[in-house]
C-alpha cells in the first residue's frame, strides 16, 4: 500500500540494530517511495549485518559516527536504546541530518534543553519524535469532537496501557533505572501526547504513584492523574504487571467514547474505530480504513523534511520535561527521593 509523503527523495541511515528497527522503519519504508534505507550502523556489527542482509541494506558502517559522516544521508533513524537517544539525535543534528528518533526523545529537562540547543544550532535539519500513535486521523477525529461540543463538555480523559513484560524484560534497558527503563517512561508518553492533542498540558494539578517493584527499583505499574481546575482529569495507569490493554474513554455530559485497542495498528494495516462506551450504545461514531502506525510516521517524517507539515519537536521536549515531574512527584511519595 504506497503512500505519498513528500516527493523528495530521502536517503536515510539506520543508528541502530534493535528489535523495533525492522516494524517501526525497515518494513515501512517499502511503502513509503520517497525513502531508501541506504546504511545501517550498530555497536554489536553482527546484528548490522543480519538487518542488512535481510532489508538488501547497501552500506554498513562499522562504528556509529562512521555512519553520520557519510555525505551522501540525508537524515538517520535512531533505534538505540532510551539513555541514548539524545545524545545521539544531537550528534545527527550537528552532523546536518534529520533525525527521526525513537521515544522517548530524552529523559529528562536536561537533556531536553541540550536538544533545543542543538537545534538552534541547526536550524535547516529537522527532529522528530518516533511516537507512531500521533500520526493516525483518530486523533484529530476526538479532537474535533471534543471542540465541537456535540456531546457537551468533556470532563475526564482515562487512559489504560498494559503490556505484560516477557521474562521481565531481562537484559533489555526497560530494566536498568538509568538507561530510561520503567513502564512510565516507555508507555506513559501515548497518554500525554493524546492528551497534549486533545487538551494540552497546562494543568493545575499532579499526582503519581508507583511501587517501583520492577528490576532495579523500576516502576513496574504506574498511575498519574493531571488536574485542569474543577472542569477536567486526565488520568493514566501503564503496567508491565497487568493483561493487555490498550485504550483511551473520554466521559462527556452525553456520552462516553472508547478507542479499544488503539495499539492494535503498531502490527500492520488495520482499522481502528471510535465508538460509544454506554451500557445501552456502544455504537460506533467512525470507524477508518485499515492503517499502519509506522507508514503513517515515515510519511510524516518525509513531509516534515519537506516542509509541508510543521516540526513539532517542541512539543515533544514539552512532554519529557512534564514527564520527569510526574516521574518524580511517585518516587517522592514512595520514599525514592
């Protein structure tokens, strides 16, 4: 299923050899014209060479600067695991590629202020957050919905992520504290960026609990709920420990509203609906044709470079920064801090 993007031809290197390199970028780009996957670098040269091998990928760098030196890229897509994202997005930037990086875009404020320097450093390249979910029309359908007033005002936004963690993702850096693991970090950015799009998020209040029971004091189940006055919630809860569960319910004066399994588009083209959540309606409101999250953001990123889609990376660095305040107000009231 092709899709358009920008016409502009993309020559991108993959930073990177991980699992999500061949969903999230590899298997997109065959429908995406634009874009042609020409190097691939990653620490461990092995796995480099099996993705090359695999994808027919020309170039393999033998270190990761090698690859941000080759001339010939037009941007990279960073696949390293969380401490590494910044650090090396900022690297590209300065190397004059577009980056697409993978979430989170960084950890915490400081992190994210070194990229906003690096962009005002760079202002012709483009960065982008690799959050796939924000690139799928549902999102603006709800946004609509909720300004047009149809169903009355909305009062609370409730948010359930759960995905259970096989063999507690042991040796993976979603179980090392300082290399950004913790659920929180890896699923909690899909609550505030739709919440970003619906309400934004100046709140007023905050609160966020945890046990942090996972491997090394990670947050293993978390809830956060932000305040907007006496008017609106918005609340989370994201777990390893929990069933699958992917969906966000909005609560109106008139109705409520369901997008169940809103994850689902992660594994291919499928649709995905929004539909009443009543006991007596569970009707469908609209319901939209078979899309897949990846392709979605790889055009995006091509229209981004293109210039006919804003950058918003601004807003990304908005949700690490609210993200490491709610982060801290759990591990302050756990006795963390």
């Amino acid at each position: 299923m092709k899709t358009e993007g920008s016409k502009l031809p993309c020559r991108l290197g993959i930073l990177g050899a991980s699992a999500i390199a061949g969903p999230a970028l590899l298997d997109p780009a065959r429908d995406v014209p634009s874009v042609t996957v020409h190097a691939i670098a990653n620490r461990t040269l092995s796995k480099a060479e099996r993705l090359a091998e695999t994808y027919r990928i020309p170039r393999i760098a033998t270190h990761l600067d090698e690859l941000l030196d080759m001339e010939e890229l037009d941007a990279v897509y960073i696949a390293l695991s969380n401490e590494l994202h910044a650090e090396w997005a900022i690297k590209a930037l300065d190397a004059g590629k577009h980056v697409l990086v993978e979430k989170p875009i960084a950890l915490n404020p400081d992190e994210a202020d070194r990229l906003r320097q690096a962009k005002l450093r760079n202002p012709a390249t483009r960065l982008v957050e690799g959050l796939m979910v924000a690139h799928h029309p549902w999102q603006e359908a709800l946004k609509s919905i909720v300004e047009s007033g149809q169903y009355g005002q909305l009062h609370h936004i409730r948010t359930r992520i759960s995905i259970p963690a096989r063999d507690r993702h042991s040796g993976n850096y979603r179980s090392v504290k300082h290399r950004g693991g913790g659920v929180f970090a890896d699923l909690g950015c899909y609550w505030l960026q739709f919440v970003q799009r619906l309400v934004g998020l100046d709140c007023t209040d905050i609160s966020a609990q945890s046990d942090f029971d996972g491997p090394d004091g990670c947050d293993w189940t978390f809830q956060a709920e932000l305040g907007y006055g006496s008017k609106l919630k918005a609340e989370c809860l994201v777990s390893y420990d929990l069933p699958y569960r992917a969906s966000h319910t909005l609560y109106f004066d008139q109705t409520v509203l369901l997008v169940p399994d809103f994850l689902r588009a992660i594994k291919g083209f499928f649709k995905l609906k929004i539909r009443h959540d009543l006991p007596h309606d569970r009707g469908t409101v609209v319901e939209f044709e078979p899309m897949y999250y990846y392709v979605n953001q790889l055009q995006a990123f091509t229209e981004v470079i293109g210039g006919v889609r804003a950058e918003e990376y601004e807003k990304a660095l908005e949700r690490v920064e609210l993200q490491s305040t709610i982060l801290a107000a759990a591990e302050q009231r756990s006795g963390c801090r």
